[in-house]
C-alpha cells in the first residue's frame, strides 16, 4: 500500500475516538445542488470523519459522483468518500473511474455490488467484461495502493443472502480482501447491529463496522424503503410515530426522537460512530445532535 491514500478511516476509527460522518446523493438538479451545498457547509464545522457521495441505481450518476466527490476534496475541509459500484460498468470503465478519483484527490471508495437500474429487488444480471460482486471490486481498488476501501454491511442480512451466518460470511471475506471498514444500511434495532458486529468477530474479524442511521420523517416513505432493502421497521416503532399520524410536525419530531435514542444505544454498546444518511439535508441530523449533546 502506497503512502498516497494517507490515513485511511479503518486506521481513525480503529483509534476508539467517536466518528461522525454523513452521506448525501448527487442532486438531480441546480436547486438540488445549491442544497445539497447547503447542507454540506452546514454539518462541516462538525468535522465529520468522513462524508460519502452515493452512485446511483444502474451506475446512473457517475459523472456526477465523481465531479461531486472532487469539489469536497477541493473546496472543503471534509474527507469525502465516493461511491462504486459493479452495474453497468466493465473492468476496464471501472480502471478509468478509479483514475478519475485520483485526479480528483479523492482517495477513499466505498465498494459495492450496486443495485440494477430496476431496483435493489430486481434480478442480478452481470456486464459482460465486468464484476459480478462487491469482492471483486475491494480487490481491484484495494490492490491499486492509492485507494482505502469500505463496504456495506447489512444487519437484518442482504435480500439475497441465504442467512445471516452466509451474510457474516460474505462482510468477512470482503475485509480479507482488503476492505478495511463497512458502513451498515439503516436499521432500527440496535441488537441488529450489535448481533452482526458479533457474528463477525465470531469469525475473527475485527474490521470497524459504522452502523447507519436514518430518522423517520414519513413512516410510509420509510417503510416502502425499507421494503426494497429489507430493512424491518419494529411494530413498537411504528406504533410510536402512527401515533401522531396527521400531524407531521408531530411524526418528524418522535422520528427525531427514536433516531436519538437508538443512536444513545448504539454509543453506549461500543459502536464506533454513526453514518447518517442525510438526504442532503442537515435540520434532521443537527436535530439528533442536539438530542445527543453534540456540539461544534
């Protein structure tokens, strides 16, 4: 491994200090990304850890990914983190985009399968002259030395993991290909979390593992989301927010509130940090800050 990648994230949070880091997508227009700025220069004076910039379904906004992660890099104090996926991408298109990051100074990459352009539901269906997994993609970007690279790690499992024990096993063998952290999908049960930090280890392996949060705002939005990348919203959760069903005022602050007090929990079982997926927002995130006494 080059020195070019500098410190890498798994080295930070293997450091036990608490990281923070947050998440947004490439806008899909310029209102969108005056806001997407916004919300930037809003949480930066928080200094994350990191902020990552997601890719969307089908490889459908890498141009805007790549231009998106190298104005952080220039512009900002933040360590931003690109998106990469498998779909629609031959090897060698996958080579030109990793160059593209370099150029850009961009050094971190999360590495992922990725969803078809029908959904993360939809039937798996390889490039040709491409990648079929989330592996093969650790392996090319970590063996290149200018790269440090996370994953995805899935609490309640991946739609198409067999088990959680078959799902164990695959994090496991992405961190023994090179992956040297993971950053979770949103769940809502902390024992979720804290049972595949433990499967994991079980397996000997000591990767720092981020869980990812995601307050509810809109119970039916988060479920049809849930839904798609089978995550469970728990019955006692859904009873809390429906509760005030008809007043969203009141639905977003309860959100904020089970948000905070998994995140208390999640801190408090030894959770290394917490990844908020923003949607390029920050009232929702600085919300749960206060909640948890986070300050600049």
């Amino acid at each position: 491994m080059t020195t070019g990648a500098g410190r890498s994230l798994g080295e930070i949070l293997r450091e036990g200090g608490r990281s923070f880091s947050f998440e947004f997508f490439p806008p899909k227009d310029e209102a969108g990304e005056a806001q997407l700025w916004d919300a930037i220069r809003a949480l930066e004076p928080y200094q994350p850890t990191f902020v990552s910039v997601t890719y969307g379904a089908g490889g459908s906004t890498r141009d805007k990914t790549v231009a998106i992660t190298g104005r952080i890099a220039r512009e900002t104090s933040l360590v931003p983190m690109a998106h990469l996926t498998c779909v629609g991408h031959t090897r060698e298109e996958i080579e030109g985009i990793l160059d593209s990051y370099v150029a850009e100074g961009v050094s971190h990459v999360m590495a992922l399968r990725g969803d078809p352009q029908e959904g993360p539901r939809a039937e798996w269906t390889p490039t040709d002259g491409g990648l079929d997994y989330a592996i093969d993609l650790v392996e090319l970007a970590s063996r290149r030395g200018d790269f440090r690279v996370g994953v995805a790690a899935f609490p309640e499992g991946h739609p198409s993991a067999a088990s959680l024990d078959a799902d164990a096993d695959v994090l496991v063998a992405k961190a023994r290909a090179g992956a040297e952290f993971a950053v979770t999908q949103m769940f809502f049960r902390a024992q979720d979390y804290f049972d595949l930090v433990g499967r994991v280890r079980d397996r000997g392996v000591d990767m720092p593992i981020l869980p990812g949060i995601m307050p509810i705002l809109n119970l039916a939005a988060i479920r049809r989301q849930g839904e798609l990348i089978g995550t469970n919203v728990p019955q006692d959760v859904v009873d809390r927010i429906a509760a005030f069903d008809g007043d969203p005022a009141a639905v977003r602050a309860e959100g904020i509130k089970v948000a905070a007090e998994l995140c208390d929990e999640l801190l408090a079982g030894g959770a290394p940090g917490l990844h908020f997926y923003t949607l390029n927002r920050s009232k929702a995130t600085l919300e749960i800050f206060e909640a948890l006494q986070i300050t600049v």
